[in-house]
C-alpha cells in the first residue's frame, strides 16, 4: 500500500458530490485515522524496547484532525503541539516514515524534514528557508511552524502568524508579495490541550487575537485532563469555552465565534470546521473550536499509564467513545462500508505501518552499523600492531553492542587513542583521521544551524561606514534614531514596527516619533501591554517575509517575554536545521536610569537564554542606526539594546543615516592605551571615557575597548590583542557580579588565550547583586561610578609599580 499520498482535504460541501465520492473519501480519511492511531500504538512500544528514548502521541484525537485538514488549504498554517500527527499526516505535510525516523532521532533532513532527529516525536515543522536563505514559496504550500514542547508556548508565534494575514490583506503596499499570501486568505490554525488553556500564554493570546481581529483558528483538544490533573482543579466551570464566553463577538463589538463539538461526531466535527474556517478566512474573524469528549487511549505518554488517575468509570467510558470506534460504527451504520471491507482496510493499514517502521529503523541502522564495522576495524588494525593487551577488549566490546549509537563508536574510537597516546603507528594515524572526519559529521548532525548562516546572514552584510558633512548637525540620540527609522520604512514596505506606546506617541523615548502619521497604522502600531505576544506577533510576521521590529519597552520587562524569545525564537534555526527562520528584532533599552525596574542590565540571563539571537549593545543612537541598518538588510533575529540615558545626549548626524552599516561582532578600539585594557559597553562605556581623561592626569594610559555585540563577540580578537599591549584587563559591566564580566571574561582569556598575555589578576567591576534602588544615589552606590573606575584601574597599577602609584587608601 502506497504511503498516505491522499490527503484528507475532500469536501462534503460539494452539492454534486455523489454517495460513491463520499464514500471514498470517508473511506480514505479513516485509513488514515487507523494508521495515524497504528503508529501510536507501535510507537509506544518502540519506547518500551528501547529502541527509542521518549514517546508522546496523537491517539485519540485522529477524527478531529481529519476534519480540520479539510478546512486547511494551501497558503494556511499551522502552530500546534506534539498531539497532531493525524493531521500532518492528512494534510501530507508528514509521513509515517518520517513519524518513526524522529522517533529514532535520525539526524538527516532528508529522512526528518522537521528538525533532523532534534525534536523529540511529533513535534513537527515544514522546510520554508531554502539553504541559500530564500524563501520557498508559501502561498503554494501547506505550512507548518516548527513545534515546541512547551505546551502553550507556541501559541503567540500563532498570533504573528494570523497577523501577517491581516496585514498582506489591508496593506496595498504588500500586494506584490505573491509568494507569501493571496489577499491574506491564510488562516493560522492552532491547537492546544484543555490544561495548556491555563497559562497566560494563552490567555495573553486570546486576548490579543480577539483586538487585532485576525485569521486565527484555535482547537481546543479537551480529553478533560491535563497529565494527572482534572479540568476541576484546571478551568473555571471546567469548560474552557464555557469560561471565555465574554470573548463571543456581537453586533457592533469585536471577538470571536466559538464552537463546541464532540471528538467522537465525524459529521458533526467535518461541518463545524467548515462553517468556522470559511468564516475566519473570508471574514478575519478568530474562531475557538472546543473539542470535546477527546479520549487519550495511551495516557499522556511513555513515562506513565493513564490508569494510575482516571477512575474505571472514566476508562471505560473511552473505550466505549473513542473516536475511530465511533467513526468506524458510524460508517458501517451508514452503509458506507461492510464489516469484511474495514476488517481488510485495518489489516493492510497495519502491514503499511509496521513496513514504514521498519523502513525508518533499518535506514538509520545500517548506516550506524557501516560506523561501527569501520571503527572497529580499524581499532581492530591498530591493535595489531600496538602492544597495548586492552585494544582487542575494545573492539569486542564495540561489535557486541545491541542497537548501538553513534555515541557508543565514537567513545570505543576514543578510548582506543588514550590507550595508545604513547604510539605513533600508522594505523593509529588512520583511526585519528576516521576520528577528525566522523567530528565533522556529527557536528553538522547535532550543533549546527544556531544562527541560519545562509549568504543573507547579517554578519555578510557590507561595511558602510557613517560619513560627515563638515556642517553636520548636533542633535539629540532620538533625532537620529528618528532619521534612520524614517529612511527604513520609506525604502522598504516590509518593515513594520509595533510595542507598547510605539504608535501615536511614536515610543516613550521618541524613536517613532511622527511615523505612524507618516506611513499609517498598519506599519507602526500600539499594541497592549502583552510582552510574550508582542514577540510572538514579530515572530510569526518574520516567519511570514515582513520585516517586524518589535518593542519591549524596557529591558527590564524581557523577562515577561521569555518564554517567546527563548523556547521559540532563539532556538527555531536550531531545531530545525536551518529550515526555518525568524528575522525579528527586537527593540529595547535598559542600563542606568532610576529604581529597581527601570535600570536593568540583565546580561548574563540573555546570553544564557537567546543564544540564537544577536545580542547588540550600541553605546550611542547612532551605532544603533548602524545596527539597525545592518539587521535589516540579514535574516536572523537579533535584540538591540539601547542606552536609556542616552536619547538626549548630543550627537552627530550621519550625512548617510539610511544607509551606513555597524558590522556585527566587530569591537572598536575607543582609546589607544598602554598601562590596562578595560572593557566596557553601553552606557558604563561612556563613564569609563570619562575616567580616562582623569587617569591621564594621574600618568595613566588606558585603552579602552568597545565590543558593541556580546554575541557574537569580538570576532577579530581586538581584546586580545590589546592586552598583549598592556598585560592588565579590567571588564566594567553594569550586571551583577559573575553575570555579563563572565561571560566577557572567558571569551577574552579561553577563547581568544589572552590567560597567557596577563602580568596580573583580571579584575571585573560589576554592579552590586542587588537591583539598583531609586534615586540618583542608590545608581552611585549600586553600579559603577566615575570613582570606582578610576580607583579599580589605579589599584592595578599600584599592584605592579607600588612606588610609582602608591596607595590611595
């Protein structure tokens, strides 16, 4: 039997449908609901085997998702979590083979489009980035954002995504965009478990979609659970359509249109999906399709049985209604198949399901057992001609190994070479070779693809530097952030902007001041005070061909944005190999104002969590510019963090504001020295330039150091190639101690081997562990000052010429 070729997008609508086309397709949807609930089952028990390391399915949910790939249409798309197999396999946006090769975690694209064994199973993706960074053309495919295991998670990412229908749709401007949307007729489906619609995330979500009036189509899949916990102790009235009844749009009023439907009810679930998809699509309206009466016949996954929290009443009640039982009477009801003909139908899509397993399983072992015969051969060569007794034991050991891994050959590989580090043999030489080659491999297979590195990465973009007319004005940091945003979006409609206060007062700081004016509210636009999904809103625009920046007001409020910016946005290149990609950027400002929330530099909990983000931290507006011209020219996603004491700060406009370029992980030398290198960025840059001028005083030359990107970092190692100059390294850095210092610290002295250059002790002058308190005296005694600089720099020197610089205390 062929593989699941015919999708389950049949209508019943058509009034010259005849009995025999209907009841081919209601045919061909069951087997595929039988075959999607067949992997379940063997699934499971490849986890039970061993064979692999984790399951979590779809079962239950088979005929809901049939009847929403009917709704679904090409151009739409999907962000859904791990429980829809169902309908990526009837809509052909995944296969059975590619189910059970992310089930082994086969790292090749070819055998797991999705993310290239990364993901655990059922977490799904379609490829839109092409490897030279082009887009495929979405508008004639089915689209699939890349899932994640944070069940509610993903579901701001769903809100950009119906967004962008809205703007390719009232936005003129876009209407050449024809690779991305048709008139923004895409509806973004998504789906959620009745536990997950009690995060925020959700909430935040719903809200946000029910304002915007976007294409946004969430199914609630209600099995009344959630893992162990009742719908009791999860949703007011346990009834999660029940409890967002305010949100039922009236006349005159937005909102949605809400639906309820039983799991179980294939006709009544083909037409209500229907009804609420056309109304979405042609209308913009966001609908909520509670799906209840979902069974889990499995229980939540392979970590534990259902059996142990549900009452019998309860399991018996799903066995009785579980959805392909009642498809399956109904269609014997119905005459639309005789008992023999489903009976050899479930027979044959059996032997299909179990073929593709096997077809998945052999392809991933036979090319980790010709590893494995290399390796051992080759250790077996080596053993020959070492005097080493254990050499043999190993290669026993590694061809005796049931199931092996790559990570089981690769350990033999490298235990043999300790053995033997004493030997120089030509067949050891061959094995370090083997060795080096099979490094490469597997870090193609499992560590690439962090950022998108196509040829339309940011980091290829050309250097323009600013240029000045001798006549060139001084203005305040906004004025030319204004400048340069001005030119952006009069050169490229693709840019959109969008935050809190961002639209009619043009941001707090003035940035956007007039623009909104200037190029309407389509392009620059308030939104709510709603964090997660003002980053899911540029998510979802980004995966969608726009040009979004987002605002996050202050840094100090990213952390409410976390979940987004770290599961979802910074990891998308990552988990799927480069097959996706999300070019947002995000705008804030944060470093030295006032009080406990307005003040943050909160570093070293953005590089621990947006590695897959460009981390910028412009010590002026006009390197902003720089900056934000760059990104917009790249296609990774990127944060920009501007100095919030630094807006009125007088500066020089570039003559070629709308075109000069700030490279990224470029440092800048800001002051040739010789007694100590100190680093800094951001506003503390700013101070440590003015400790230097008094330092000079003191007979003290030091050479400052600008990194501008903390990640990347200093790519042309100018940190240490200072400190082979002066021997000494000061990091000032407004997080607190051990936070940003530390990461600066282990670049410069790990990575660069500036360990090797110190005379001295690296010193780092950090803030207090404490957030900053209110007032200008709490910010003296709380981060870096002018006096802290000078004194930490002088007592280094005084450290190495104690007669030259005596103590000041």
């Amino acid at each position: 039997m062929p593989e699941s070729t015919l999708p389950a997008t049949g209508s019943f609508m058509d009034n010259e449908l005849s009995f025999n086309d209907f009841r081919k397709i209601v045919i061909n949807d069951y087997r595929i609901g039988f075959e999607s609930r067949q992997a379940s089952l063997l699934g499971r028990r490849e986890v039970l085997t061993g064979k692999a390391k984790f399951g979590i399915f779809g079962d239950g949910k088979e005929v809901a998702q049939l009847a929403m790939a009917k709704a679904f249409k090409k151009g739409d798309w999907r962000a859904g979590y791990y429980r829809d197999q169902t309908f990526m396999f009837a809509t052909g946006m995944s296969t059975l083979k590619e189910f059970f090769a992310q089930l082994y975690a086969h790292p090749d694209i070819e055998k797991d489009p999705a993310s290239a064994g990364r993901q655990m199973n059922c977490h799904y993706a379609t490829r839109f980035a092409n490897p030279d960074g082009t887009w495929v053309n979405q508008a004639e495919t089915m689209n699939c954002s890349a899932d994640i295991s944070t069940t509610g998670g993903h579901m701001p990412r769903l809100l950009g995504l119906a967004y962008a229908s809205k703007l390719y749709r009232q936005n003129k401007e876009l209407e050449e965009m024809k690779q991305f949307s048709v008139n923004g007729n895409e509806v973004a489906f998504g789906t959620i478990g009745n536990g997950s619609t009690s995060e925020g995330i959700f909430l935040e979500t719903f809200n946000a979609a029910g304002v915007l009036q976007v294409p946004m189509a969430i199914s609630v899949w209600d099995d009344a659970y959630a893992i162990s916990v009742p719908a009791s102790l999860q949703t007011t009235k346990e009834d999660i359509s029940e409890a967002l009844k305010g949100f039922q749009r009236e006349d005159g009023t937005n909102g949605y249109e809400i639906f309820k439907v039983r799991g179980w009810d294939y006709p009544a679930l083909c037409e209500t999906y229907n009804i609420a998809i056309d109304l979405c699509r042609t209308q913009h309206v966001p609908v909520l399709i509670h799906v209840i009466e979902i069974t889990q016949p499995q229980g939540h996954s392979t970590s534990g049985s259902h059996e142990r929290y549900k009452p019998a009443d309860r399991l018996a009640w799903e066995t009785e209604h579980d959805c392909l039982v009642q498809m399956r009477k109904w269609m014997l009801d119905s005459a639309v198949i005789s008992e023999a003909e489903l009976d050899e139908l479930e027979e044959t899509a059996k032997k299909h399901v179990r073929n593709s397993q096997r077809e998945a399983w052999n392809e991933l072992s036979a090319e980790i057992k010709a590893e494995m015969e290399e390796a051992a051969a080759l250790i077996e060569q080596m053993a020959n001609h070492s005097l080493n007794k254990e050499l043999p034991a190993v290669a026993s050991a590694l061809r005796a190994t049931v199931d092996p891994g790559r990570r089981e050959i690769v350990s033999a590989v490298r235990k043999a070479l300790r053995l033997t580090n004493k030997e120089t043999t030509a067949e050891r030489k061959n094995l370090l070779e083997w060795l080096a080659h099979e490094n490469e491999l597997n870090r193609e297979r499992f560590n690439s693809k962090l950022f998108s590195d196509t040829p339309l990465s940011p980091l290829h973009v050309p250097v323009v530097a600013a240029t000045y007319d001798s006549d060139a004005k001084l203005l305040d940091g906004r004025e030319i952030l204004n400048a340069c945003f001005d030119l952006a979006f009069e050169r490229d409609e693709r840019i959109v902007a969008f935050g809190e206060d961002v639209g009619a007062i043009g941001d707090v700081n003035q940035g956007f001041a007039g623009l909104q004016a200037k190029y309407g509210n389509l392009r620059i636009t308030d939104t709510g005070i709603r964090e997660n999904t003002i980053i899911g809103q540029g998510m979802g625009l980004a995966m969608r061909g726009l040009k979004p920046i987002a605002e996050i007001q202050y840094l100090d409020y990213w952390i409410w944005a976390i979940t987004v910016l770290s599961d979802d946005l910074a990891s998308l290149s990552y988990r799927t190999r480069g097959g996706q990609k999300a070019p947002l950027i995000v705008r804030t400002r944060g470093h030295r104002l006032e009080g406990i929330w307005h003040s943050g530099s909160p570093m070293a909990s953005l590089l621990a969590n947006l590695r897959g983000l460009h981390i910028c931290v412009p010590r002026n507006m006009t390197q902003a510019a720089g900056m934000y011209n760059t990104l917009l020219q790249g296609d990774e996603p990127a944060i920009v963090i501007e100095s919030l004491n630094g807006y009125r700060l007088k500066e020089k406009m570039p003559s070629n504001i709308g075109d000069f370029t700030v490279p990224l992980g470029k440092a800048e030398v800001m002051l040739q020295g010789t007694d100590v290198t100190v680093i800094s960025y951001g506003s503390t840059l700013r101070i440590v330039q003015e400790a230097a001028e008094e330092l000079a005083t003191m007979g003290i030359n030091i050479e400052i150091v600008d990194p501008q990107t903390l990640f990347p970092f200093d790519s042309d190692r100018e940190c240490v190639k200072s400190l082979q100059k002066t021997n000494k390294l000061l990091i000032v850095d407004e997080d607190v101690p051990g936070g940003g210092s530390a990461y600066i610290l282990q670049n410069i002295l790990e990575d660069q081997g500036g360990y090797s250059h110190l005379d001295a002790a690296p010193q780092t002058l950090c803030a207090k562990a404490h957030r900053p308190p209110y007032g200008s005296d709490g910010d003296y005694f709380t981060k870096p000052s002018i006096d802290d600089i000078i004194e930490a720099v002088y007592a280094m020197m005084n450290e190495s010429s104690p007669a030259k610089f005596p103590a000041i205390y």
